[in-house]
C-alpha cells in the first residue's frame, strides 16, 4: 500500500511538471444571425432585383476553432503550434480547402527574440483588422477590395518581433514551391510577401503595411480578368493605417493603395489600380455596450467607377465569451460600379450577388456569437 501511495505521489508529480513545462487550448467561435438584404439580382432578366432574407453564419465575425500550443524548452525558448479552421455555423459543413485551412504552424517563440512559423496562416494584408472599425466583419474594409484583405497563404515564413519603444515588426515570406520563384503555373500558389511596422502608445496606434500577391500562373502582379479576378487577386498592396484613443472612445482609419502589373485582356470597368479608405468611430458606452459608425470608399481606373459603403452597428456582451451583434449598412455605387455588401467576385451581377452597376445595395444582419 505504501509503494502505491509512493508511486501515485510520484506520477502526480510529474504529471504537474509536464503540465507546467506544456499546455495545448482548444478554441473556437460559433456566430449565426439573419440577414436581409435587398438589391439581389434573380438572374431571370437583366436590371430585375429582389429582397432576400436567410440565414448566415460568419457576418460578424468568422466561425471557427482550433487548438494551439506551447512547450517549454529552457532558455526563454518555446516551441509552438497553432491549427485553425473555419466552417460553418448553420450547416455544419467545413472549408472546402483543408480542415485546417487559416493556421496550421509549427515554430519557436523568445519573449527577447521574436516568434519565427512556419506553415498555413492568414496573409499579411489581414494585418487591416486592427485598423478597421468592424474588425473585417462580412460587411467592412474587405468589401470594397472583394476580399483582397483578407486571404489565407500556404508554405509560409513568418517572424513576428517583440516590442521596441513601442515599435513591433511582423514579415511573412511564402514561396511559390515552383521552379521560377515568382510561380509558373505548375503549383496553385505564386509567391507571396509582405511586412508591416507598428507603433502603440496608450493614445495612438499607427500601422505601415506593404504586400504582394503573385499569379501563379506567371509569376506577375495581375493576369487576365476571365479567370483571375484582375487586381483584386494578383497585385501590390501599400497601407497605412491609424488608431486614436480617446477615453470611451476610438476613432480608426486607413488608406490602401492597390496596383497591378502585366495585366493583360482586361475591358473597360476592370481596375488595374484601386484606391480604398475608410474612417470610423466606435463608442464604448458601457462595459458590455459598443456602437459603431463607419464609411469606406472605393475608386478603380479604367472607368471601374466608385463606390462608397455606410454602415453602423454595435455589440452586447452578455457575458465575457457571448454577445448579441447588429449592422445596418448600404452601398452607394458610381454609374460603373458594382460593388456589394459582401466580399463577392468582380464580374457581372447574375453569377456574383453583386448589385447591378450604378444600383444601391442595403443590408441589416442581426445575430450571437459565443466563444470558448
């Protein structure tokens, strides 16, 4: 008996050392809501719209989970690993590409050093999330640009710095895995990179991005609008961005400049160059009370025209992991235009949900989202 409680005592002990040395988290979000919409192109005849009401999964934020991890390996040295994926709340159904298509890192972290990954993560270019008064929400800073800043990347290098005098720098390197480096058609991902320098102070937050997107078709920064979304898939990427902290409130904006090279094919309303801003304000009117109010403006060349999004919304947090959200918002389009609420594909409106060009398009998604 006594080698037993000698033996238990023991395996405890270990057991406590292990778990002090290494620790795993399992995370995640689940957020649903309902979403109206008017402005939807039937597809029956040209310039014929509806209304839509349906359910949806991911407006205010992602749903997702994942595990991630840290080992302890003396020294101020960790090792650490993050697996993420997305999928979706009101079907259950995963990612079409991978189960764990936005992280999947393995690297070493030093609180003196920085953090170097290797693996899946999310580009640079989300780097916008901390600038946007909707934190990349469906309706927010990747409307405009059709996604363009929000991707995923494969095959990356990433390092991650610590803080400087309130400076960090984070860089991400993805290679192509082709025989030409930039990318020739034999792999599904071209070269990829980007950086960005951030200073934080107790009052301003201040963020210089540059990032690049190549096709891995040909290794440039465009291609032909027919298969590769022209600019708003394969192009350059140069922002800046800033956060002013004023008590209850917070007041963020951002410019990006988005441009293209080797475009080939493109007709008139296909951009080769996009300039994106947008401004807003959140007011945190209590603890759990947040409301926000945001404007985002789009312009292309090429007589893409432009486009200027309004919205407004807020959060209550019923408790630290669950809160109710709303968003009202509506997209005003030039003659040309046709951008949507949603992050859609360019291309003409039947086959992509986007309004018809010159029409408005209105919204208001109202939902929860719980994390664990």
């Amino acid at each position: 008996m006594k080698k037993a409680l000698l033996a238990a005592a023991a395996l405890l002990t270990f057991g406590a050392a292990a778990h002090a040395q290494s620790s795993v988290t399992l995370y995640g979000r689940l957020d649903a809501g309902l979403e109206y919409m008017n402005g939807v192109p039937t597809g029956a005849a040209s310039n014929v719209t509806a209304s839509r009401i349906r359910a949806e999964s991911g407006d205010w934020g992602t749903s997702l989970w994942g595990l991630k991890g840290t080992e302890d390996l003396g020294g101020g040295n960790r090792a650490v690993f993050q697996l993420e994926g997305s999928f979706n709340t009101m079907t259950g159904a995963g990612p079409s590409n991978g189960l764990f298509n936005r992280w999947a890192t393995v690297g070493i972290a030093n609180n003196s050093f920085g953090t170097v990954l290797l693996g899946r993560e999310l580009f640079v270019s989300n780097g916008v999330w901390d600038f946007d008064p909707f934190g990349q929400s469906n309706w927010s800073s990747a409307s405009l640009v059709r996604g363009r800043n929000w991707p995923q990347s494969s095959n990356n290098i990433s390092y991650q710095s610590p803080k400087f005098a309130g400076f960090d720098f984070y860089g991400q390197y993805a290679l192509s895995n082709a025989t030409n480096w930039n990318g020739n058609g034999t792999t599904p991902q071209g070269r990829e990179a980007g950086a960005y320098v951030t200073y934080t102070s107790p009052y301003l937050q201040v963020r210089g991005m540059y990032d690049e997107i190549r096709n891995p078709a040909n290794g440039q920064l465009g291609g032909s609008y027919g298969t590769t979304q022209g600019v708003y898939a394969y192009s350059r990427e140069y922002s800046a961005m800033a956060n002013v902290f004023l008590g209850q409130f917070k007041v963020q904006a951002g410019y990006q400049a988005i441009r293209s090279s080797g475009m080939t094919g493109q007709l008139p309303g296909e951009s080769t160059t996009l300039d994106h801003e947008w401004g807003g304000v959140t007011w945190q009117a209590s603890p759990a009370a947040a409301l926000t109010a945001a404007v985002y403006h789009v312009n292309g060349n090429n007589g893409a025209g432009n486009a200027t999004m309004y919205t407004v919304g807020g959060s209550y947090n019923l408790s630290k992991r669950t809160l109710f959200d709303l968003q009202v918002a509506t997209v005003q389009n030039s003659k040309t235009a046709n951008y949507g609420l949603n992050a859609n594909s360019f291309g003409s409106a039947a086959s992509t949900d986007n309004p018809f060009p010159g029409r408005s398009q209105t919204g208001v998604y109202a939902g929860i989202q719980h994390s664990f």
